[in-house]
C-alpha cells in the first residue's frame, strides 16, 4: 500500500499541468467521517507556501530532491489523506461513492480505472480539465482496509514529467489493482 501511496502521489503530481482558480479536492465532511471510523489516519496538507518552504529545505545535488524540489514550485497545493481500517469494509461504500462523485462532470476525465474483484482494491485517477488546460487531479484508493485519496493543483511541464519518471521506478509484480500502478513501462 505504501508503494501505492508514493506512486499515485507522484502520479498525480505530474499529471497537475495548470494552475486553476479553483481546487479541487475531496469534501472535508467525508475525510471526516473516514477518518472516525479508522483507527489510524494520515491527513497532510500542503499550500503554496508550504510546498515553497519544503523546496527550499530540499537538496539542489540529489537528483531525487532536485526533481522534487522543482516539482513542489510549481503546485498550488498537494493533500494526502490515508485511512487504516480495524475489519475489512468498515468504512461505507457510499463514502466513497460520494468522493467518486466529486469528480464527475464536463470538466473531468477519468484516465485510470483498475478494479481487481479479487483483492477487493479500486484506483481511480481523474483530472479536471478547462479547455486544453488539466487543472487539478483526483486520485482515491481503496482496499478492504484501507482508503487513500489524494489530490494535487498546480502546474508541470512535460520534461518534469519524464525526468521524474526516470527518477522514480516502482517495479512490483504482481496483478493487482495496487500494482497496475506500480508496473514499469
């Protein structure tokens, strides 16, 4: 899950091409009620500030951080929020049938959708598009379990792109929805 959890972060960092006027992001009514029912959460929440004062802390001469460090300029804002569950299915499917139908509309796209019936896991990776232009990406995961959803605003070229993917490699086999994400090209 963590494998996951790094991959689609940085997936959805690099697909956040354009800065929007508006974020997107899951509604904070069911990130609540997520996390009541888990016994352990992570909520972390970036602005634009935030994501400048952690650049400015990264090293330039590692080419990891440099990637990243570059990569946390231009982002409006980046949120992770990760839920751990004590029994399988204790958080309600329409939880997350709400967030799914946070991110539909003309201006969504859902690019990725992987469901693997037998490990009971869902990715779903959507962007919000104006024109020609991704504002913002959506990405929510589930497991019996576990729930993660994170979304990012802001803006990325597309030779970032690429430099991060040589820089971040996931190899993982496997057949899972978890590692349909984490397959190397």
């Amino acid at each position: 899950m963590r494998q996951r959890v790094i991959f689609g972060l940085i997936v959805c960092l690099c697909l956040a091409t354009q800065a929007c006027a508006q974020d997107v992001g899951p509604p904070a009514a069911i990130l609540r009620t997520l996390k009541a029912k888990s016994l352990d959460s992570v909520d972390i929440s970036f602005g634009r500030v935030s994501l400048t004062l952690l650049a400015a802390l990264m090293d330039d001469h590692d080419p990891d951080s440099a990637a990243v460090k570059a990569l946390f300029r231009s982002l409006k804002s980046l949120s992770v929020h990760h839920y751990e569950f004590g029994a399988e299915s204790a958080y309600a499917s329409t939880d997350i049938g709400a967030l799914r139908s946070q991110v539909v509309g003309p201006e969504w796209s859902r690019i990725v959708e992987v469901h693997d019936e037998a490990r009971h896991e869902d990715v779903d990776i959507s962007v919000a598009m104006t024109r020609d232009k991704i504002n913002g990406v959506v990405i929510i995961a589930t497991e019996p379990r576990e729930v993660t959803v994170i979304t990012a605003n802001g803006s990325l070229d597309l030779e970032e792109i690429d430099r991060l993917r040589r820089h971040f490699r996931f190899r993982h086999g496997g057949s899972g929805a978890s590692d349909a994400l984490a397959r190397n090209d």
